[in-house]
C-alpha cells in the first residue's frame, strides 16, 4: 500500500477502493501496515501525503466503520486537528466524509461535539474551493440528525445560521443551496421547540421569504416554469420548492396571505407554493378546518392574469387533489369545470403549463369514482382529440396518462370509449423509435389500467394479443422502463384471463428472473424494473421497493396455498400450507421489529393482514404465534419498531395497518384464547378517541373498536368477551356518536350496533346505558349517510334490543315525537316505526 503515495490520482484512487474490500474481510488490527501508513501519511507535513491518507482512510473506514472503532478517538482528534486546514481543501472534503461516515457508530462523543464549529469553518472554505464537493460535504449534517442529533443541539443557531447563508446565496449552485435548505427542514422536524426556544423562526422566515419569492434573471425562467418541465412540483433540485418545504414547517399561513395579495406575481407565486406543501406535510389541519378557504383562493389564482401565478396555481391544485382525498372530491362541481377549461385549449399552451394542468386532473379525479360520468364525454373527447390531432409527443403522452387515471375512476363506464382509445394506442404501443418510447412506456401503462378497469368481457378478447405484444416488445427493445411496463401487462391480464399466459410462462417469467438476479443499475431504472418484476411475479403466481414487493409476493403465496388446502384438502396440502406459514410469518415479524424503512414495514402489516384474513385459524396453528403477533402489534401501536426518523404522517398509517390486524386475528381464533391480548391492545386503540385527538384518530380508533366487536359476533365464546368489555367501550363509543365529524359519528353507531349484536342479552342488562345513552345515540343518527351497508347492523342492534327489553320501545317512541328531536329524527322515523311495528 506504500506505492499508494507515490501513484496518479486515479491510480490512488483504485488502489484505495481495493484496500476497502480487503477490509470488508480482514480486520485493520489484524493489518498492521494499513494502519501504519494510515498514522503515518494522515500526519504528514507534506500536504500532498496527508491527501492521499486522508482518501485511504475514507475508502477503508467508508467501506467497514466498525472495526475501527477502537480508533474512533483517535480518529475523532485527528479530524480536529485536519479541519483547521484550511488552505488544503482537498483533505478537508476526504475528511468530512469519514466523519460521515463514523458518525453513526460514535454515540454522543463528547469529542464529535467539540468539532462541529470547526466542521462549519472548514465547510465554508470547501465551498470556495468546490462547490460539489461542498455539497455532498454537508451530508454530514444529516447523518448527525439521523443518529444522534444531542450532539448538534448546543450548536442549532450556528448550524442554522450556516444553512441559511448557503441557502441564500443566489451565486452558489443549486445543489448546494438545496442541501443547505434541507438540511433546515429536517433540523426543524426534528427539533421544532429547539429552534423555537433559540427565536431562530424570525431569522429563518425572513432568509427564506427571499428565496421562495426570488424573480429569476432577465430571460430565463424558474426551473418549474420551464416549457419542458415535468410539470409534478417533485424538483428536488429546486431551491424555492425546498424553501416552501421550510416554510411549511411552520405552517405561516399569515406569510401565505401577505404574498397571495402583493402585485408582484412571483410573491404571488410563493404564496401558493406555501400552500401546495402545505397541504402535503398539514393534510389532517387543512381537510377539517380551512379546505373551502384555501380552495377558494387557489381556483382564485387559476384565472390571474400572470401565467406564473396561474402554473403555481395549478400545481398548488395538484397537491390538494393528491393529499386532501376524499373532501377535495366534494367540490367537484366547482373545479372539473376549470381544469376542463385548461384543457380545451391544449395546443395553444405551452407543454409545461399543460402538464400541471393534467397533473391536478389525474390526481382529482383518483377519489371521484362514477362522480365523473357527468364529465366523461367531454374529457374523453379532449383526450382523444389530443391523441388524434396533436403533433406535441409531450401532450400525446400526458393525454395517455390522464385515460389511465379516467380508467381507474370510470371504470365500466368508460366502455363506450374503450374502441377508439384502443385504436390510438395502438400505434404508440408497437413503435421501435428512440423518441417514441416514453410514449410507448406509458401506452402500456395504460393499457394495463384498461385491464383492470373495463370489465372481463370486454378486454378478454385483447388479452392474448397483449401478452404476445409484451413479449415482442423485450424480444426487440432492450429498455427496463419498458420491460418494467410489460410485467405490469402480464399481470394485469392474469386478472382477466390468466388461461392465456400459460403458454408463455416460460418465457414471462425468465424475462423477469433475469431483471431481478441482474446487477445493472445501482440505481435507477433498473431497480424500479425489480420491483415491478416482484409485483408482477406475486401477482401472476398468485407485491415500493423491492423487498416491498417480495413481502408481498410471499403474502400472494401462503394466500395461494391456503387455497390449493380449501380446494384439495389433503394432508400433504396442509402440511405444506403449515410449513411456508412458519418460514414466512416469523420473517414477517422479525422484519416488522427490525427494519428502518416505514414502506417496507406497511408492505408487511399489509401482507400479513391479508394472510390472516385469507387463512384464519391456520394462521395460529402454532401455538406461540398468536402471542408473537399480538406483541407486533402492539409494539407498532405503541412505536417500540426500530424504526430511525420520526415522522407523523407515516406513523398514523403505520399504525392504522397494525390496527387493522386486531380485527383479523379477533375473527381468527377463539375469544377467550384472545381475550388477553385483547385486553392489552384496545387502551391502545381506545387512547386515540380522546377529544385532544386528531379526525383520523378518532375515526380510526371507533372505527376499529367497531369491526373487533363485528369479528366477536361470530367467534366461540365472543359474547362474552363482549359482555365484560362493554363497561369500558360504551362511554367511549356514546361520545364518539356526539362527535362534530360525520366519519367518527358514523364509525360510532356501526360499533354500538356492533357492540349490542356481539354482546346480546348481556348488554340489556344495562337499562340505563341503554335509555340514556344507546337507543337515543343510535336513533339520532340514522340512517347513515355513508357505508349504508352498516344500517343493516345497526338496525338489527335496535331489533335485537326491543326484543329483550320491550319497554325501550315505548321510550324510543316518545324520543322520536318529543319536539325537540323531531328533526333530527324524522328520517329515521319511518324505520324505527316499522322495526317497532313488527316486534309488537
């Protein structure tokens, strides 16, 4: 390793990656040369040296940090020591990456603490002297928040400060002031009251306010307002996007008005830009207290007479469309016909400006459902029109787009269209030309929707031919976007006619063994194709990363043998079902505890959901699993997972899957086997009724205590585990039924129809909850306005009830003529009177 020094730089650095696979499998202790040279070049009075030791160090430590760990004080003294080395960049940027690259495995060093001003000092000349080097320099910052953020607290305002000079000096690259400016975002989401306590907000609004307002130089244009931009508001390279991000850290609602007034159209701009991120990062806030007002501004800025103001407006409409569902979708009346308006005139605009108009439609139309019918004639004339006459590939692809997304919400009711949209695509989908194939990828995009949307009977007729047009395409294209798009065709059409890929399985399924086992692409395209080769492979036989998706496909396949058992119930059938049940449900649950990526966790819940429901009892044939899984959930419940950032959005979901399971396994195994368990998850759930809470809370917490009390109706021994819960549930389920929003009113009635139906005679033996509290509660709010299919409970609940105790009857007849109910009840009057009749 000693000619290491003496070598060309690229010589160096080869040399030096080869020393970091031999540590991955040879201990620096037991290579006393390595460390040796290490010592002897990183202290070097040649600067030149003390470089090339420093690149050593980096590749080695990069590679293996561990081992090195009875050096990290060591290490951690001479990083001190190089970093007010000012004059030598080079060493400076080799020595900023070790330290990335320890920082996990150091723990609140007191020592790593002491280094983070000269760390922001030596991050100011690297700027000087290389701007990218600078930038990935920075990392740094993150890494310290990620693994241990006590060490940057004393030192928040210095490191704010530095992000904020960086963020807004227009002459750096972009990259760079991103960094800086997410390194801001994170700091704040992590540390919110820290940056609050030191008054760094002031300080922080007034450097991003610039940003995010900035009018670009003479002649050229934002990024996002480009003609050939993406048009979907993710530029991630986009300083005024990562300061809206800052912004919406704070929720500065009052900043966002100030701009929307102002008549300089880039404030405008920056306002709406505010709330667009808003609406990602606030989504709970903004759906139950302030949609229509923000809405009303926003359609409001769609007729400005500024197309920058108008393009902000469009993707600020996007991202209500994409996160406010379902509310958003109620003002249906008020936006299809402004966004129609947009698309009229497709081939005046410019492509840009077209795509964030398509952007918001696909993304409003995901929640609209048969809502759309009204509109379908004139979208699917546009889009059509689009296809046929317009030269722009751009539109043409984006028109394509936005039928898949018309597909999913229109579903049979686009089969009037499906002929002529089939007709369209068909020249997209069979051309070989370079400049034709993002065109092309998207065709099959589409065409899979159509698949799954329009009906058996209609795309039968089609389906083998897709398969052969899959199969012709990887045969004569060597594109992983497009073999991505026809692993989603082969398992669209296994839902439609799965008879005609039997011929083909072979090759199908060579194709994607060779994408996933293909080590092309670190990132990339290639990695995407993985994931969809997962996805299509557990759905062919009978799923966002790759092992996402392998969870899936192993969910897919206990499903699978569970029924090849029901179909052909022989004991080889079972054992096999038993024995793939405990290889994959402990890795299921060892994944659920250990891993560090939420998507992959919910891919697992979800999966393991769909297990249980799918196979019940078999599920808990071995007799420590039902502990093992009732322990998962609550550890999710209670956010005991190894899970390393925190983030509220994603923890809600996360543990809305875990709670899902509680009704599966609830309908699973016997009551009192359960019970236990039981007894120590609903306080979990039940914690998220309280008043404090936030909607999605209350809705999921009544919610499922709803459908666990559903799932005991039909258990052994579930009345009376019912009975002796129905003490704890009833106030909560009564408080939810007086709740000011509809959903949790909703959810609260379906479960005390379900609490009354799973506990029985039990609960009748309560005449004062019932008298004071249920039948009211119940009667008030019927019929339901939604999930009409819970009437049926409730009604029964009622039924079940003037059975047992016949002098409710009476008083739910007093109730309902009693004039201070009678508007609330006259709706439910007819029902009631005729239950009433009946029972009588």
């Amino acid at each position: 390793v000693n000619i290491c020094l003496t070598c060309s730089h690229t010589v160096q650095h080869s040399l030096s990656q080869l020393c970091a696979v031999m540590v991955k499998h040879e201990t620096p202790d037991r290579w006393p040369a390595l460390l040796q040279l290490l010592n002897q070049s990183t202290k070097s009075s040649n600067s030149h040296d003390r470089q090339v030791g420093l690149l050593l160090l980096n590749k080695v430590v990069d590679s293996n940090p561990e081992p090195f760990k009875p050096h990290y004080c060591q290490l951690l003294q001479l990083f001190s020591t190089v970093l007010q080395d000012h004059n030598n960049p080079t060493a400076l940027y080799y020595c900023i990456l070790t330290l990335t690259a320890i920082t996990a495995y150091t723990g609140s060093e007191e020592m790593m603490r002491s280094i983070i001003p000269s760390l922001i000092i030596a991050l100011k000349h690297l700027i000087m002297a290389d701007q990218d080097q600078a930038s990935e320099a920075m990392e740094v910052f993150n890494e310290l928040m990620e693994s241990e953020v006590s060490i940057i607290v004393p030192h928040v305002a210095d490191i704010v400060r530095f992000c904020l000079e960086v963020g807004s000096d227009t002459t750096l690259s972009d990259s760079l002031r991103v960094k800086a400016l997410s390194c801001i975002a994170f700091l704040i989401k992590l540390k919110s009251k820290t940056v609050l306590k030191q008054k760094l907000l002031n300080p922080i609004l007034q450097a991003i306010f610039p940003v995010l307002t900035a009018v670009p130089p003479a002649g050229e244009q934002d990024p996002e307002d480009e003609e050939d931009d993406s048009g979907d508001g993710t530029d991630n390279d986009n300083p005024k996007h990562c300061a809206a991000q800052v912004r919406k850290s704070f929720i500065t609602m009052p900043f966002a008005q100030t701009c929307l007034a102002s008549e300089n159209p880039y404030q405008r701009k920056g306002g709406l830009m505010c709330l667009a991120v808003l609406a990602e990062g606030c989504a709970d806030h903004i759906r139950t207290k302030m949609l229509s007002s923000m809405l009303q501004t926003v359609c409001q800025s769609l007729s400005d007479s500024n197309q920058v103001v108008r393009s902000a407006g469009l993707f600020a409409l996007g991202q209500f469309s994409e996160y406010l569902q379902p509310e958003v979708s109620k003002y249906c009346a008020e936006l299809m016909p402004l966004l129609l308006g947009y698309l009229s005139s497709l081939n005046q605009a410019k492509a840009g400006h077209v795509t964030k108009a398509f952007y918001a439609l696909e993304n409003f139309m995901e929640n609209l459902g048969s809502d759309i019918e009204p509109y379908l004639p004139t979208l699917m004339e546009t889009m059509l029109s689009a296809l046929n006459n317009t030269e722009n590939l751009k539109i043409k692809e984006l028109a394509v787009s936005a039928i898949g997304a018309i597909a999913n919400a229109a579903k049979e009711l686009l089969v009037p269209y499906f002929t002529p949209v089939i007709e369209s695509l068909k020249g997209f989908l069979t051309t070989t030309t370079e400049e034709m194939r993002s065109l092309q990828t998207q065709s099959l995009d589409t065409l899979s929707v159509l698949a799954r949307t329009v009906g058996k009977d209609v795309f039968s007729p089609l389906a083998a031919e897709c398969v052969r047009l899959g199969l012709n395409l990887t045969d004569t294209i060597d594109d992983p976007d497009l073999r991505r798009c026809t692993y989603s065709l082969y398992s669209a059409v296994s839902t439609v006619s799965p008879d005609c890929l039997t011929p083909h399985l072979t090759a199908i399924t060579t194709v994607m063994l060779l994408a996933l086992k293909s080590n092309e692409g670190i990132t990339n395209a290639y990695i995407d194709e993985k994931e969809d080769a997962c996805d299509a492979l557990g759905e062919i036989f009978p799923h966002e990363d790759v092992r996402r998706a392998a969870f899936g496909g192993m969910g897919q396949f206990c499903r699978a043998q569970h029924k090849v058992w029901k179909d052909n119930p022989t004991e080889a059938n079972h054992q096999a079902l038993q024995k793939l049940l405990d290889v994959v449900l402990p890795c299921f649950l060892e994944t659920v505890r250990t891993e560090h990526e939420r998507q992959v966790v919910m891919g697992v819940l979800e999966s393991m959901n769909g297990i249980i429901k799918s196979c019940k009892e078999e599920v808990f044939r071995n007799p420590s699993r039902l502990k093992e899984v009732s322990h998962v959930i609550r550890d999710v419940l209670k956010k005991k997972c190894l899970l390393l950032v925190f983030q509220a959005e994603y923890d809600a979901m996360l543990q809305e899957f875990a709670g899902e399971g509680i009704p599966l396994v609830t309908s699973s195994v016997p009551a009192d086997q359960f019970a236990p368990f039981l007894n120590d998850l609903l306080p979990l759930i039940m914690s998220k009724a309280k008043s404090s809470c936030t909607v999605a809370d209350r809705s999921f917490s009544v919610g499922t205590i709803g459908e666990i009390l559903d799932a005991l109706v039909n258990v052994s021994g579930g009345q009376r585990v019912a009975g002796r819960l129905s003490n704890r549930l009833l106030p909560v389920l009564v408080a939810g039924v007086k709740d000011s929003d509809p959903e949790v009113r909703n959810n609260s009635v379906f479960a005390l129809g379900c609490l009354a139906q799973a506990a029985g005679p039990i609960v009748v033996s309560y005449p004062s909850f019932l008298c004071v509290l249920v039948v009211p509660a119940l009667v008030a709010r019927l019929p339901l306005k939604e999930d009409m299919e819970e009437n049926k409970t409730v009604f029964k609940c009622l039924a079940m009830l003037y059975t047992h105790s016949p002098a409710l009857v009476q008083y739910t007849t007093l109730f309902l003529i009693h004039p201070q109910h009678r508007t609330i009840c006259v709706e439910s009057l007819d029902t009631i009177i005729i239950i009433i009749i009946i029972l009588v």
